[in-house]
C-alpha cells in the first residue's frame, strides 16, 4: 500500500468517525428532548364556549396530544368522564377539559325544577352552603305604601341546594344607583313550581334575600302565623 492509498484510508475512516459523532450528537439530542418531553397522552380542548349547567357531550370537544407530563392531574383523559355532567362556570373555547370544570348532573325528583338565582354573599351563609345543603330562604320587603311597616317573610323551607357557583361582582340597578356594586354567589336549587315561584318573586321584588341553613335531620317545620314577622308586632 502507497501513500495515497494509505491517506485515502486514513480519510476514510475519519469519515466514518466523524459520521459516527455526528449521528451519536443527534441520538443525545432526541434523547434529551424525550426526557424533557416525555410521551404524548391524549387530551381535550373546547370546541365553543359553554354555559354553566349545560349538559355536556362528546361533540363539544375535540381529541388532542399533548407531552404527558405537561397535562396536569385533573386533566380529562378520557371523554367517558363527561357523560351525564354539567359545566360548573363557563367553559371558554380552547380550553383544556378538566374534572374540576364538571360536576355530575343533579338528579330531580318528579314535580321538581333547577332554579338559580343570585345571592347577596354578604347577606347568605358565606362559605357553608354547599350542594346538598338543606335551607330556608328569609325575604325582606318594604312596606306597600308609605307608613306601611316592612315584614320580613319564610319564602321557602326546607330548600335542597344542587349547586353553589363562583363568587361574582355585581353593578348597581340601572334605576338605582344608590345601591353599592356588590358580590352574589349563584345558588341552583331543587323546588316545586309553587316555590320555585316564590324564589324568583323574592329575588326580583324583595329588598334583601337571606338563607338560613338548616341544621341535618332538624324540625324545621314552620306555622303559617309565623311566616311572617313585623318590628311592632314583636312581644
């Protein structure tokens, strides 16, 4: 073997190395990418922003992949969790789905109906509610014409609350801007018509809505004659 033969050689198998290197380099790269990045698991995003206390289906949300450790704990994984749910607060699209989003879809008895309204967090039972709560709901009016005394009136007992929503900021009345902007938590409940009514007339027309949480398993039976109660006729 000359002297070019043997450069040649000694070329070639520089070559080889230097090839050997290069490809070993990108081995470590994709190494270090996949223990950064770990495996992809599947996912899902809204499709549209959804109300709170609509009822969920799979058509609301489309399948993505996603690094595994990027997806946090209660992140759905699997769109089986969101048969027969309802959204808590409202979704917004592109979000990713997860289980402190949804909550199961409550259950009602034959001749009962979800009624939500919103209540004063400063006058309700701030912190103590929860679904599954028993309550008696307290309005306060004025009097109907001047010199009439105000009453404060049982409007609902025994009230099951189903939900409890997000504390939310209220601006004043367009017509009374005396009142201060304040805070009210959605409380759903499940009534009869006839209450259900009653909550809602309370909610528009009296001045305060207050609830009074009843005690498990307590008597809270209340007679006509004291539904209603008056300053002055107070012994």
């Amino acid at each position: 073997m000359n002297s070019r033969q043997r450069r040649g050689v000694i070329l070639l198998l520089l070559s080889v190395l230097c090839a050997l290197g290069a490809f070993a380099g990108v081995l470590s790269v994709i190494n270090d990418v996949e223990s950064k990045v770990g495996p992809e698991v599947t996912a899902y995003r809204l499709k549209d922003d959804v109300a709170p206390y609509t009822t969920l289906t799979e058509d609301k949300f489309e399948q993505i992949k996603m690094p595994e450790r990027w997806l946090s704990e209660n992140a759905v994984t699997d769109l089986r969790q969101v048969r027969g749910k309802i959204a808590v607060t409202t979704l917004r699209e592109g979000s990713l789905l997860q289980t402190d989003m949804i909550v199961d879809q409550p259950a009602l008895r034959p001749g009962q109906q979800e009624v939500a309204i919103m209540i004063d967090a400063a006058t309700g039972v701030a912190g103590k509610i929860t679904p599954g709560s028993t309550v008696n709901v307290y309005a306060t009016f004025a009097g109907e014409r001047e010199g009439d005394p105000a009453q404060s009136k049982i409007i609902v007992t025994n009230a099951q609350v189903i939900d409890v929503g997000e504390l939310t900021a209220l601006e004043p009345d367009a017509d009374d801007r005396t009142r201060r902007a304040t805070e009210a938590v959605p409380i759903t409940f499940a009534l009869s018509t006839i209450d259900a009514q009653r909550i809602t007339y309370a909610e528009s027309f009296a001045e305060r809505v207050r609830l009074a949480l009843v005690a498990p398993g307590g008597d809270t039976t209340v007679p006509d004659e004291d539904r209603t109660y008056e300053l002055a006729k107070d012994k």
